[in-house]
C-alpha cells in the first residue's frame, strides 16, 4: 500500500509505545485512524497527536481478549468510515518466569491478548477486506516470536504463534490483494517493561533499569512498519540487535544456541528457587 492518503487505519493497544507512534506516523501519512485500547486517559492523547496532523481520529475503549468488542470496534469504523485499509493488531502484555511458576490463569491472561486478540481482529476485519480485494494486516510479534530462552514460555508462545498466522495469511491472502506484515521488535524503548508481569523472579528489571543504549524508539519503531506497509514486506526485526542473533539461528546453529543458553542464565539468577 503505496499511498496512505485517506486510508482507514484500526491500531490496537494505540495508547501508549508502538502502537500510538505509528498510528500518528500513518497520519502523518495522511491517514484517517480508530485508536483502541484499554487505557482510555492514554488514547486522548493519541488522539490529539493524530489531529494535529490534520487527520481524523475515532477512540475506542476495546479489551482485545473481548470478541464481542473486537466486534463493535470493527462494525463502527465500518459505520463511520465505511471501509478499513489497515489492521493493526499490536495491543500487547509481557510476561516472564519459568512455566513451572504460571498458573492456567497466566496462560489464559495472556494468549488471550497476545494471541486470541489478533485471531479475532483478522475473524471480524478480514471479510471487509476480501469485499474490497485490498487491505494490510499488521500482526505486532516479536522477536521473542523468532529466538526462544528461558523464561519467556507464555510471551514466545503467543508470539511465535503470530508469526506462523501471519505466514499462513500471506499465501493465503495475496489473491485478494491483501498485504501481511508480521513485525517482530528487539528491544523498544516503551512501558511494557514496566506492565510485564513476573512469575518465581526476583529484581526483575523495569524500563528505568534498562542501559541507555539498548534499544531504540518508539518513533524509530513506527518508521520501519510504515514502510513494511508501503513495501509490502513480510517480516521485519526492528533494532540491531535481536537482527543478528536471528542471523546466528538461520546460518550460526551452534552460536544461537550459546547466546540464547546466556540469555536464559541471565533469568535464572532472577530466580527465586
Ligand atoms: P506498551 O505497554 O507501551 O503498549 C501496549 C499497549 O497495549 C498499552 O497501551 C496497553 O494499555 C495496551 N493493552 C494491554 N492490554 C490490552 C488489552 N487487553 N486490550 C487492549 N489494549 C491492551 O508496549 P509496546 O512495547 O508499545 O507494545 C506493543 C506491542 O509490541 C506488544 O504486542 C508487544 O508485545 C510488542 N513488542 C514490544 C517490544 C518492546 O521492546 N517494547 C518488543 C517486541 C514486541
């Protein structure tokens, strides 16, 4: 999707990190945007950077784990806008902890807005798309969806989980002229750090903690999806880091295995047992 101009853009989890700097980066663009999320104080502000733009922006209050309000959200950008160009599907929580310390609670906590979330916005927006023969998805992975560590079961299943739909859709859905992008980040600088959820670790760092070096911005983030969007790319690792440690995984076998032990070490001083 060359020119955004007048297209119609949903984002979820559009309050706050990824999801609010590339809905204003689409607007930027000259998109019109549906902001969701749960964090409503969060969307205003999201909204107000969209109309500075000179863009349209509709707030929507959505729990992405809620088909029924996956389901309105879609009917009423369609009630109010009358098409939908982009899904965005990044509404997103971390959680980290070896399985043995989760409860079936964590597990259902967090595939159902990891993963049920994107599922249902694809189920609702995807007829829309296929009427129009034109459309993008954008599932909001990451790298935790490509290189698996200690600690991270619930986040890396979700994830990976994302980047094999996305996969699927994109054979699938080429004919209609649909366009996927899986976005799978290193490190962002955002609040997730600090809303991740710890399970059996102790000093588990928060985003404060985090080496002023590691990472990059939210904005800088926002830049590489839109053009993903425009080029029609399939996937992207966003930063330099988690780059390199993929390219070990695909051509290093034997040095992905050593960083990613390292990494899990790195949890296991965490640990409370
Ligand atoms: P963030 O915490 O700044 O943004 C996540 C947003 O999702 C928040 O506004 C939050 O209110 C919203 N949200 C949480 N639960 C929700 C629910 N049930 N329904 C609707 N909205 C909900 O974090 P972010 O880093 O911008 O995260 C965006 C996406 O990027 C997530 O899917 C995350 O897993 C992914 N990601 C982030 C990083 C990173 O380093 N920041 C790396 C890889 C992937």
């Amino acid at each position: 999707m060359r020119n955004l101009r007048d297209k119609i853009a949903v984002v979820t989890g559009a309050a706050s990190g990824i999801g609010q700097a590339t809905a204003v980066e689409f607007a930027d663009k000259g998109a019109n945007l549906v902001v969701s999320d749960v964090n409503e104080a969060g969307l205003a502000e999201t909204v107000a950077a969209i109309e500075a733009k000179g863009r349209k922006a509709m707030a929507l209050g959505v729990d992405v784990s809620k088909p029924e309000q996956i389901e309105q959200m879609i009917e009423k950008t369609l009630d109010t806008f009358g098409r939908i160009d982009i899904l965005m599907n990044n509404a997103g929580v971390g959680m980290s902890g070896e399985m043995r310390h989760m409860s079936l609670q964590d597990w259902e906590w967090i595939v159902g807005i990891n993963l049920w979330g994107p599922i249902y916005g694809i189920h609702f927006a995807l007829p829309h798309m296929v009427e129009q023969k034109s459309g993008h998805i954008v599932n909001v992975s990451s790298s935790a969806g490509l290189i698996a560590s200690s600690c991270m079961s619930g986040y890396t299943t979700t994830k990976s989980g994302l980047v094999g739909l996305s996969e699927v859709l994109r054979n699938e859905l080429a004919r209609f002229g649909i366009g996927v992008t899986v976005v799978c980040p290193g490190f962002v600088r955002t609040n997730i750090f600090d809303s991740t959820e710890a399970r059996g670790l102790k000093d588990v760092p928060k985003g404060d903690d985090l080496p002023s070096w590691l990472g990059i911005s939210k904005e800088a983030c926002a830049k590489d999806i839109l053009k993903a969007v425009q080029k029609n790319k399939f996937m992207i690792i966003p930063g330099p880091e988690m780059k390199v440690i993929y390219g070990f995984k695909r051509f290093a076998p034997f040095l992905y295995r050593g960083v990613t032990k390292m990494m899990g070490k790195q949890f296991e001083r965490m640990s409370v047992d």
